[in-house]
C-alpha cells in the first residue's frame, strides 16, 4: 500500500465515520500509541472538515493494561497517556494502525473506561489482519490484508517514518 | 525515550545502574504519574502479583507510598513490621524471607538498618527484592523520586548544581543521591558539620565545604537531611541549636540563594532544627511535590522489575 492508498483509504473511512454517526457532535478520536496517533489526527483532521468544526484527539499507552507482562523478557516501554477532554458521554473513535489478535484493542477499551464512561466506542483500523484471538472486530477499515501468522504487517507513516507506506515482511 | 531495556529483578541501590537505566526508570515514572490525574488511579498491571512491605526499621512514608504504589498496580500487599512479627521470637531475616516466599510473595520491599540486607535476600530470593533502605548505604527510591522532581522542575539534571546539606555521613539518601545526580552530570556539593561531613566524600566526585553561605549561593537545587538522632552517637557536635544556628536553612541565608532555587527534603522534616517552618513552607519548596512523584517512581520501580523474566542466578 503506498502513500496515495493510504490517504484514499483515511478519507474514505472519515467519511463512513460521519456517516454512522449522526450525533456527530458527540465525536471524538483516540489514537493507540504509536502509529495509531498520527492516524487518530489525520481522520479527526478529515472528519473536522467534512463537519466544520475542531475534533477532539487523544492518546493512549496501553502498556500498562497489557496482559502479558511478566511474560516477556524485557518489560515494555511506558510512555503517558493523554486525554485533555471529558470523554463521558462521547462517541469514542478508537484508532490503530493494524488490528490482529486483539489483545491491544481489549487492553484500550479497559483503560479508557478509567478515564470516562464514553456512550459508545468504535474501532478504526488501517490494516485489519486477521487472527483475532478476543471478540473483536472493527467498524472501520482502511484494508483487509490477509496475512500468515508468521508475517509481519509494517505500517510506515510520514510523522514517525517519513513516508506513508504498508508492507508485509517475512 | 530512553532506548535502554530494564533487565534487573531487584533495585538494590544506584551504584549498579547506569545513566540510561536511571533515565529509563524517570521516563517510566512519567507516564505513572499521569495515572494519578485519571478518573480512575489504578491500572491492572500487577494483577494477582503480592508485594510484601518488610519494614525491619520504622517508616510512614515510605511504607505508605510503597503500598499505595502497589494498589495502585492492583498488587496485595501485606505489611509486615518488626516489632510485630516473630523476628522478635528471634527469627532471622533469612527465614522470615523464606517463609514470606514460601507464601508466594512476587516483591519483598526491605527496609533495615543493616547495609546489605537487601543484597543479601535478593541473593537467597527468587522474588523481586527492592531495597527501601538499608542502614546508612542506600535509598534508591528516593534518589530516584529526587531526581525525578529536579529533572521535572529544571528540565533537566546534566550541569545543574546541587548542594546537599547536614547529615551526610549517616544518610544512605546522601550515597544514593551522590550516586545518582553524578552519573547523570550534576555538579555535588556537600555540606554541614565537619564532624558529618568527612572529607573522604570528595572521593565520590563530589565537594565539600564548610562554609553553609557558599554552599548554597550558586545552588540550583538545595537538599537539606535530617539530622539522624537514632544513628548518631552524642560527639557528633555539641547540640541541636548550635546546629541550627550554623547550618539550619533560615529566611536570612536562603535570601543569598539563586532565585529560582528549589528547596527539597527527603521528609521528615524538623522545623526549627535544619529548616526554618517558612522556609518549608514557601513556594520554592517541592518537599510535598516529592512525596507525590515518590509515588509515581515506586509505581514504575514496581513495574518495570516484575516485567522481565528473572534469569537464573538470581540478582540481575
């Protein structure tokens, strides 16, 4: 997927976001860090936009709500969490770049629900892979990829990497 | 970021981290603290864990902050003391540790007035072993959380001037700090009676002088100890108010500080003896800003040694 797949996949998704959700004044972005922040800034960019008003972003580490720790060899890097505004009562767009077992999408349901008890939480995906060990599935999709297990989905984005692109590596 | 990994089970003391562990644990600490400022101040992170506060020797804060920094992870704890335990049947502290890891404890927290009592389980223990004090040796925890204020309030720590005032020979905040705050590029003077302030500390990389106005003139950080009445013999130096009148931190001294620089104190303080009540009281004071970031580097210390697998052999 290079860059201009990338930006067709991001608008098209702001636009399904608007769509589904009527009460847009209600709407506000979370991005999982890393790659899932600068996604949540630009679908909040586009939707704000399409709506003529600010969307609210925040940002989540979901490190601390892993259920694996002690399993690994290392622990994780914890970085802060950053939520200005009042999330009770919001729609709360939950943004990442690859969705796969599901373990980090259970792990930021959790933790935003210790910040605010938003009225409903969708999930916006670049990459859906498959896999999924947990309940979960996504409400928007930038694209179905389907992988092996032993794959590795690399999303590249201009803010951390310097340019846009999806690759699968062996 | 700090590009280092945590590897070790324990946290014996300073001397054995680097700079890039020391900035690991403070960047940690950051996001920790965040969790305070939630709706919710808990995280799930240590759930099913039991951390274990043995406290040979008293405390209220540190105690209370460990404790709180493990529910705040959603750890059990269990606090145990020594005056209330059979360490007064004459049980010894290898025993009492076998047998609170026979009872799965994950983190035995030890506080006791021998150096290297924390050392010594971390050798004998599966469990993390994290030293809350251990005589007049070492105090990580709370050169981390010092560190931590400074790095928060100036921004950094490399280059700034910090000037450690009283009771360094018997203060294992003093090591811990010496340690800490030279590894990452402060410039340490120490200060106080001669009688507690030996010359040997220069050896340390640290300076040391007598003269209380020119130790805290150019002081970006000023660090006052308590003096330590349970560990001093009386020669020490002829009385408490010759002490304050030498080297206590009063209004009339600290006008010749930097402006801008911080009063901090490991608590708990002693109003009159080496701080004067205004003093403590000022806005220039992070002494109750401590306590609170105390927290949040216990949380991260917490977290960051469950989160490795032990390797075998025991301490790293």
């Amino acid at each position: 997927m290079d860059a201009a797949a990338v930006g067709r996949a991001l608008a098209r998704m702001s636009h399904e976001i608007v769509e589904h959700n009527p009460d847009s004044g209600l709407l506000a972005f979370v991005g999982i860090r890393t790659h899932g922040v600068p996604l949540a800034q630009r679908l909040a960019g586009e939707t704000g936009r399409i709506l003529k008003r600010e969307v609210a972003v925040g940002e989540l580490d979901i490190s601390m709500h892993r259920d694996d720790l002690g399993l690994r060899n290392t622990p994780p890097k914890v970085g802060p969490s950053r939520i200005t505004f009042d999330l009770t009562g919001k729609t709360i767009v939950l943004v990442d770049d690859v969705l796969f077992t599901g373990r980090t999408i259970r792990a930021a349901m959790d933790e935003i629900t210790d910040f605010g008890r938003p009225q409903r939480m969708q999930l916006a995906i670049l990459i859906d892979r498959g896999h999924r060990e947990l309940p979960i599935r996504p409400d928007y999709v930038g694209k179905n990829l389907p992988t092996a297990l032993g794959e590795r989905v690399q999303v590249r984005l201009a803010e951390i990497d310097g340019k846009d692109e999806v690759v699968i590596e062996r | 970021m700090s590009a280092t990994t945590w590897q070790h089970k324990d946290l014996l003391g300073i001397q054995e981290l680097s700079p890039g562990e020391i900035n690991l644990v403070l960047d940690t600490a950051t996001a920790f603290k965040q969790v305070g400022e939630r709706r919710i101040k808990k995280v799930p992170s240590l759930r099913g864990k039991t951390m274990v506060n043995l406290f040979i020797e008293p405390s209220t804060r540190t105690r209370t902050s460990f404790e709180l920094a493990a529910k705040r992870l959603s750890a059990d704890v269990i606090n145990i003391s020594a005056t209330a335990s059979s360490i007064v049947k004459g049980e010894t502290l290898k025993d009492t540790a076998l047998n609170l890891q026979a009872l799965n404890a994950d983190i035995i927290v030890i506080r006791h007035s021998a150096a290297g009592a924390s050392h010594f389980l971390s050798r004998l223990l599966k469990a993390s072993v994290i030293n809350a004090g251990d005589g007049a040796h070492e105090h990580p925890t709370q050169a981390l959380l010092d560190a931590f204020t400074i790095r928060e309030k100036k921004g950094r720590i490399d280059g700034l001037n910090v000037t450690i005032l009283g009771d360094i020979l018997y203060s294992r905040v003093a090591r811990s700090n010496i340690w800490l705050l030279t590894k990452l590029g402060a410039h340490v003077t120490l200060a106080g009676p001669s009688t507690l302030v030996p010359r040997v500390f220069e050896k340390f990389g640290c300076r040391v002088t007598y003269d209380i106005e020119e130790a805290i003139r150019d002081a970006d950080v000023i660090n006052l100890l308590r003096l330590q009445h349970e560990r001093q013999r009386q020669t020490m130096f002829p009385g408490i108010g010759e002490y304050t009148a030498m080297f206590g931190l009063n209004k009339e001294r600290f006008t010749r500080a930097k402006p801008d620089a911080l009063i901090m104190h490991p608590g708990p303080i002693n109003r009159g003896v080496e701080i004067d009540s205004e003093i403590a009281d000022c806005n220039r004071s992070v002494i109750l800003e401590q306590v609170t970031n105390g927290l949040a580097v216990r949380m991260a210390v917490l977290f960051l040694c469950s989160g490795g697998k032990p390797t075998a052999g025991g301490a790293k």
